[in-house]
C-alpha cells in the first residue's frame, strides 16, 4: 500500500457529498509549470481556491473520455483514500 503527502495543495473543484479535486502545481525537468490532479475522497467542506495539505493512501486507475473536441483520451487518474486534511497554514 502506497502512501502520499500532498503540501499546499489548492482545492481545483468540489464533488458534493463525496469529496474534492485538488492540484498540486510543480516545474517539471525541462523548466515547464505543471499540475498533478488529485481526488481526494472525503466528505469535508472544503471551498474552491483553499489550501490544504493532504495526506492518505494513494490509488490509481485508468480511465477513458472523449473530450469537448471529440477527441479520444486514456489518462492515469490518482485517488487519495481514507485521507488526513489541513489547512495549509497549520504544521503537517
């Protein structure tokens, strides 16, 4: 089982009743700004734009969508389960 501790992470978008999606930006190798997407599954409320620190355990699955172009996309989606949420501003 694989564990994962996301800091600053900023709430992107609200799933009512079942959790959130949180982004967690970063520089990649070649010096360009990334985001990795994380839903973390927790009944918490949460606002869009808050920062949190998340930890938890981190699963993943492959999914498939066509998206608003109509073009065909399989993304790797990471999931964070059972998960231990604080605003950014407190000690993880």
């Amino acid at each position: 089982m694989a564990y994962v501790s996301i800091k600053e992470a900023t709430v992107d978008r609200l799933i009512p009743g079942y959790g959130l999606v949180v982004t967690e930006s970063y520089v990649d190798e070649k010096g360009t700004n990334r985001k990795a997407y994380f839903t973390v599954w927790s009944k918490d409320k949460y606002e869009v734009g808050d920062v949190i620190n998340v930890r938890g355990i981190l699963g993943a699955k492959v999914s498939e969508y066509t998206n608003s172009a109509g073009e065909h996309k399989i993304v790797a989606e990471q999931h964070v389960n059972d998960p231990k949420i604080e605003k950014a501003d407190a000690p993880f």
